[in-house]
C-alpha cells in the first residue's frame, strides 16, 4: 500500500512575527511552492479518488514571495491565530487531518480489512524525504527524530510479522492502544519545535548564519569524503578536504591564490589521504610549511582532533602563531605558544574547541610527557616537526628523536608529518617514523651562488674542477679609511642591490650584526635618507612607542638609512615592526643571525654570508643551504643572489661546504656519555611506560637508535647499553628496582628531573643545593637567591681574575661574606688565590664561579638601591 508523501520545507528568516494582512497568500515555504488549486483535485499517489488527501507539490508553478516584518514578543504563540505557511489552509491543520486519516486506516488494518502490513505513514512520508536545506539547528533535530522514529516502527512492524499468532489472540482494543503508545503527535511535536526555534534570540546576523551553514556543510562532505576515501578521488573537498572558506580565508590574509604543482602533487599523495606518516624534502623558501598548515587544518577542522607543531627556535614559533592567529579567529579554533615561559602543562582541554599548539624542541617534549602522564595523546591527531634534519643536531637532535619516539610507541592514530632538507640517508629517518617520503628540488626562483674571495667573485660550480669559477672583479672605489672599515668589501655588495632592491648580510654574532648595520650607514650616501623617509620616521616614532619611550641607539641611527639589526635580543615589538617594515620596503637591509635562516619569511634579492662560521663553529652544508635559501623573493625577483665572504685560510674548507653531497642525519641519544637515552629511561619509567628491561627494550626498536645501531653501536649492544643506564640511574637513585631488575620505579628525585628537564648528571647537585639553602636562606641581598639559580652550565665559561674578585669580595657586607663561607668560599680561600699561592684543600668550582658573578651584581643592586633611598 503506497501512503501518500507531505513534501513540507520550513525555512525560518527572522524571530519577528510577520504581518498577517499584508502577507496573506505570499507566505510560502522557501525552496517548494505549493499549487494553489481545490483540495480535492490533489489525490495522492496510491490514494482512492475522492478520499482526503494531502496536497501534491506542483513543480510546474513557481510564484515570487515577499517578506514583512513586524516586532512581538518572544514569549507570545506564533502560531495561536497564523499558521497559514501554505497559502490558503494550515499546514498544522493538514498534519492533523493526515494523522487521523493514517489513524483509521491503521484501525481497519488491525480488524482485518487490510491484509497490508502497518506503516507509520506519516513518518515515512517525512523521514525518506531528501535532507531539509537551509533548515535552523532545531529543525534539523526535529527531522533526524522523525527519521529515527520511523526506523524504530519498520523494525517494529517488521517483528510483527515473524509473531502473527501472538497478535491474533490479542484484542483489537489491545492493539491499538498499543500501537497508539507507540505513535506521538506529528504535528504537536513539529509544533513545539517550531516555536522553540521561534522564541530563541537571534545571536548573529542571516548573513553570518548562512555562512556558518555553508561551511559546516562543507565540513561535513570532506568529513565523509574522508572517510571513504580512494586512490580515484584524491581530492577531498572543495579545497584539499577543507571548506570553500579556507581558500578564501587563504588569499584574505596570505595572497595565496593558487598552490605550486608540487604542493597539489603532495596533498594529493595516497599516503597523505590514507593518514600514513610523511617526511617531505624541499629546498629552502619551496613553500613547505603552507603545505603542514594545510593539513593542520584539515585535522582541526575536519578530523576535530588537536595538532603540534614543532619549530626550532623561539621567534619562530611567535612568527607562526602570528600567522595562525588570524585563522583560528574565522575557524573557531585555539592557537596555543609554547616557547620560553609560556605554555600549560597539561594543556586545558576544552569541549567544543580544539586547538594547535605551536611548541618549540623542548616545550613540545615536555607537552607529549604531559600527554602521556594524563592519559591524553589520543586526543593529538596530527604531530608536524619543521627542520626534521636537526634530529642530528646535538642534545636537541636526541629530545626531537625522544619525542617523535613516544608518539608512535603510544599513539597509532597520530600521524607525524616531517619537513626536511635533503639528507643523504634520508631512508633511516623513513624507517624510523615508519614513513613515505617525497623528495622535490623546486624552487620558486632560480638560485645562483657566488663566492668572494678578497675582490674577485666567483660562481660555485660543481661541474668545475676546482668547485668555482670566475665570474667578476668588484669595480667599488674604496678610500684607504673604508678599506680599514671594511676590509670584506661589504659595501660594495650591498650598494648594488640596495635601496631598489632587498639584502640581507648574515654574521657570525648577534654584536657582529649592529657593528656591521653602523659600519654600513657611516658609509652610506645621503640619498639612502630620503627613500621612503616618511615610513622611516613613522616606524622610528612605533618603536619609541612600543619601547616605553626609548628606542635602541643603535637602531635609531640606522633606521633612517634603511637598515637594521635582526636576532634574538630584540623585544617580540621591536621584532614585529621591523619584520612588517622590511616586508614593505621600507628597510632594504637587514643583518641578522642564522636564527632567520631558519624559517622567518623574510626573503630577499641577495644574501650575504659575512663568514662561513656561526659564532667559532664552521657551518654545516644544511644551514648554508638554509641561508642561501633566502635568496629570491617569489613573484618579485626573476632570480636570486647569494654571496659567501671567504678568507684564503678557508677556501679549501668552503669547497666541501658548497659543493659536497648532503649531509647525513645520525641518532644523538649516545652523545655526551649517552646523555639522551638516559634522560630516555627515567622518563619512560616515570611515566609508566616501562617497568622493566624488556619493556626498555621493546620501546627502543620504535628509535632512530635502533635503526642505526650497527654503526653508532659497534662496541657494545643495546642491552648491555641500557644496563649500564640502568646501574647509573640507581646509584644516582633516580630509580628503584627489585633483586632481579623488575619493577622499576622512579624516585622522588628522579620524578622532579625529568619533570623539570633537569640535567640528570647535575640534579643530586642542585638537590643538595637547594637543601642547604632551604636551612639557612638569607634574605638580607640577593646574592644568595641568584646563587642558587645560576645555571651549572656557566661554570666552564668562568674564568676569573682573582684580584679583581678579591676586591669585589671586600666590597660585599659581613652577612654577604658569611653566605659566601658558607658555600665554600671563605675570604681566606679567596685571599691566597689572589695571592698566588697554592690552595691545598679543593673548593667547589661551581662556587667560586657563581659568587664572581653574583658579587658583581649584588654590587651594582646595592649602589642602586643607596642612590634611591638617598633620592
């Protein structure tokens, strides 16, 4: 028996009752108008003629409606006295006389003039139909429990059948009221929604509403899309799985209209849309990171799950969360800096809201801790490491490799996405993160690399045998007072490209690059202070403002000519400002540390390397790489220049810098007498990860250790590695065990190291320390308190001259000079080192040089505070 099909769509416009008088047959439901003709000419399909039926959509009949408002109250019935949604009658009334008409056909069924089996008509005429469009939340709920309860009564009906002799012996009054306990009230239930979705206050515009609607349609189609995804329909979603709005979003605020082919390609990848781990390998500037931030997005957005991203240094990170701010104001999510002192550990998790944290190499291997301790990882969807290569790179190679290692051991559902520079095993590192790799030498614009060499320039040639070749001869003129200046021809190369175009000149150290930003404009013509003078006096007038009313000497004497200093001793505003100020133009240069090399988007028309060392160390062909990288701005520049400054002393070591294959990425948890993977141990202890040695064992194989342990572990095997660890954490009584090594615990002590990323070789030190403080803190100078949070790691950098800390001692008041003796540095010790003698009893090393320090500063604090009481 075929029941006839109400085709009803309600779209509510505004809270405000519309006008009855004006509107009266031009109230019509949005999306399907109803044929205005005589009732009894719409005989629903299967119905006998003449019977009551329900009207039948016309399609052939369109008519144009229009809306007037008038204010009522929130309170009142909306529809006590006007319900005529359906130009001449009431829809409420037809659901009434639908209702009663499916009710008496359901009582001759049950007295046996119907062999058909029992429907709920109505609720199959509503519930099979197309998904309402357009419809407010309430209405939405109100149809998803008609569609529901139409299920529950086929399923229902269709165990009536299987029982039909039980039924036949129960009566008819039986029957229905069993079948009347089961049925509401269409039209009192649709009534009730209606006006509770009448009565609720308008938050945000119509506007803003359908476009929250959009969007979280969209959502919902790359949600599903995702879910049945296939190698034949790689693209998820109108953008990469993402609504329409991130694209517009995208070009708003980043100008980014379109991807580069290469970034289709890798959102595209089947080990991408599959959730599988990743590492990608670009030249710098190729526009990797816009890559991670799409899938970020798509996990926040689509997946509803939290994001990490790992970066290596702290301006970094305040660049990115900059970045991302702006996205998780329009998208309804958290960004979240981790860097320095900031940051919560546990996150605060939040119910509706998710959130990406933007974590620096340390900040986010204590938040995985603080995961892991409260039971949380799971609720981490995506993990993105930038500079995935720096897993070689000392101490903080072994805590990235301690981080990406507890993700997998404990999260199979957290995918690890890794951005790289081109390794030469880059296979070790797709083992150890169970990874694919796509691997790219795409740059935006061509690079062309030079090298000079006193005022000769060549161009770096691998093809050449001798890695370079000739290219030109400096013409700068030069006095002999800036050939004394300047020695390294610096201004030369820097006035060919600037003010028309940018530079940026790299230096070994943060004081090297104000020395060079002066030596630059003492030198520079008078034409440099009139370009863009105006911005120039404006971002002058932002930095006196955002620096209390100071602005650094060194700055305002640069700034006027277009030049500044960048590295990590200027404020987050100063460093704001000059960034926006030279992504405008109006600084054309910049000498910075290689700190900007590492990720700030700051491009330019030529690169300058004033020394092929960072600080005493000779730089690595992955940060060379990095820094030339910057060379050629996309869209602006046809090509980009770099340029290495080199002494005769260190030609020969350049050419296996600029022209030998890449580096290779080795596991640093055995480095510093295996530093790491002792840290390693009492963390996986103190988190119950591991209680025994098998257990050890067993997480290890998830390392970068393991995968390359024939060639960092020749001289001994992992086991005999992780007992020696294991012996060391005991003595240092770090951890418990039993008789036969089972049952590891972590002690108190043990628990504050980790917990506090404490150097495990110095916490039984700093331990006993703090205890002595505790039993006689002196609180009359700071000298004490600065004691005790001195860093150990100062010591080897403290070389004092004794008579200048002898005088310093005797400057220092008798309570002062009894601290100091009583932390092991009497005045008699210091005396006789002044002296020169030889002192038999050894003193704490880490004393004398902390009490150098400290005395200095408790007598600059001093004299301070005598001038302002003296004030």
């Amino acid at each position: 028996m075929n029941s006839g099909r109400l085709q009803v769509k309600i779209k509510r416009v505004c809270p405000r009752k519309r006008s009855r008088d004006g509107l009266k047959t031009q109230a019509t439901p949005a999306g399907r108008r109803w044929s205005s003709v005589p009732e009894t000419e719409l005989t629903p399909a299967g119905r006998r003629a003449g019977g009551g039926g329900l009207p039948r959509c016309s399609t052939g009949r369109r008519t144009s409606s229009t809306m007037a408002e008038e204010f009522c109250s929130d309170s009142e019935d909306l529809f006590a006295d006007y319900d005529s949604f359906l130009e001449d009658s009431s829809l409420l009334a037809k659901l009434d006389d639908a209702e009663q008409n499916e009710r008496q056909r359901a009582t001759d069924q049950l007295d046996g003039k119907h062999d058909e089996v029992l429907t709920d008509s109505i609720l199959d005429a509503i519930g099979d139909e197309e998904p309402l469009e357009d419809l407010p939340p309430s209405q939405l709920q109100f149809q998803q429990e008609v569609r529901d309860q139409a299920k529950r009564s086929r399923l229902q009906d269709g165990h009536q059948t299987s029982t039909t002799s039980v039924r036949k012996e129960a009566g008819p009054e039986t029957k229905t009221e069993d079948r009347t306990r089961r049925r509401r009230s269409v039209a009192d239930q649709l009534k009730r929604t209606m006006i509770g979705n009448a009565v609720v206050p308008a938050g945000v515009s119509r506007t803003a509403a359908l476009k929250e609607t959009v969007v979280s349609e969209e959502m919902s189609v790359a949600v599903q899309a995702m879910e049945t995804v296939s190698t034949e329909t790689p693209d998820l979603g109108p953008f990469y799985g993402l609504p329409t709005r991130v694209k517009d979003l995208m070009m708003d605020l980043r100008g980014i209209s379109s991807l580069y082919d290469w970034q289709q390609t890798c959102l595209n990848l089947d080990c991408v849309q599959q959730r599988k781990n990743l590492i990608y390998s670009l030249p710098t500037s190729g526009g990797k990171t816009l890559v991670a931030e799409i899938l970020i997005l798509r996990e926040l957005l689509c997946r509803k799950k939290d994001c990490l991203f790992i970066l290596p240094y702290i301006s970094l990170v305040q660049e990115k969360v900059r970045g991302l701010a702006s996205f998780g104001l329009e998208l309804d999510f958290m960004v979240e800096e981790y860097a320095g002192s900031k940051g919560r550990f546990p996150p605060v998790k939040r119910r509706n809201k998710k959130s990406v944290y933007v974590a620096t190499i340390e900040k986010a291997h204590s938040l995985v801790n603080s995961l892991i301790d409260t039971s949380r990882l799971e609720d981490l969807g995506l993990l993105v490491v930038d500079e995935l290569h720096m897993l070689g790179d000392g101490s903080r190679g072994a805590v990235i490799e301690m981080t990406l290692a507890k993700v997998q051991f404990m999260s199979k559902t957290t995918q690890i996405i890794g951005m790289s520079a081109t390794l030469g095993n880059i296979r070790d590192l797709q083992t150890f993160l169970r990874a694919e790799n796509y691997s790219s030498d795409f740059r935006p614009v061509e690079l062309k690399e030079f090298v000079k060499v006193n005022d000769t320039i060549y161009e770096v040639d691998p093809k050449e045998e001798n890695c370079f070749k000739f290219s030109r001869l400096l013409s700068f003129k030069y006095s002999s007072s800036m050939q004394k200046m300047d020695p390294d021809h610096i201004i030369a190369l820097v006035t060919e490209v600037i003010p028309t175009h940018s530079c940026l000149v790299f230096c070994p150290t943060k004081k090297n690059c104000e020395n060079v930003a002066q030596m630059i404009c003492r030198y520079l013509k008078e034409e440099f202070l009139q370009h863009q003078e105006a911005d120039k006096a404006m971002l002058l007038r932002d930095l006196k403002d955002g620096g209390n009313g100071t602005v650094c000497p060194v700055l305002s004497r640069t700034v006027p000519y277009g030049v500044a200093y960048h590295h990590s001793g200027l404020t987050s505003e100063e460093r704001r400002l000059l960034e926006e100020a030279y992504s405008r133009g109006t600084l054309c240069l910049l000498t910075c540390t290689s700190t900007l090399a590492a990720g700030i988007n700051l491009p330019a028309r030529r690169v300058i390397l004033r020394s092929p060392y960072v600080a005493s160390d000779f730089l690595k062909r992955s940060q060379y790489k990095q820094m030339v990288g910057r060379a050629g701005r996309a869209g602006i520049d046809s090509v980009g220049e770099s340029i290495l400054i080199l002494q005769d002393k260190d030609r020969s070591t350049a050419k296996s810098l600029v022209c030998a294959p890449m580096e290779n990425c080795y596991s640093n948890l055995m480095m510093d007498d295996g530093k790491g993977i002792l840290s390693l141990i009492l963390s996986l202890v103190g988190l119950n990860m591991a209680s025994s040695l098998q257990q050890l064992q067993d997480f290890l194989r998830w390392t970068l250790l393991f995968v390359q342990q024939q060639h960092l572990c020749a001289h001994k095997s992992l086991t005999e590695v992780l007992q020696q660890s294991l012996d060391f954490l005991k003595d240092k009584d770090l951890i418990t065990a039993e008789l036969d090594g089972s049952n590891l615990k972590v002690t108190r002590l043990g628990k504050a190291t980790y917990k506090g990323s404490v150097d495990l070789t110095l916490s039984d030190l700093l331990y006993k320390d703090l205890s002595k403080g505790l039993e006689g803190l002196l609180l009359n100078s700071y000298l004490h308190l600065v004691y005790l949070v001195t860093p150990y790691d100062l010591v080897p950098q403290c070389r004092p001259d004794w008579m200048v800390y002898f005088r310093q001692f005797t400057l220092l008041s008798a309570a002062e000079q009894k601290m100091s003796a009583a932390v092991g540095v009497p005045e008699s010790f210091v005396a006789r080192k002044a002296a020169g003698q030889t002192v038999k009893k050894a003193q704490n090393e880490k004393t004398q040089c902390k009490n150098r320090q400290k005395q200095d500063e408790t007598t600059n604090m001093r004299h301070k505070m005598t001038q302002n009481q003296e004030i």
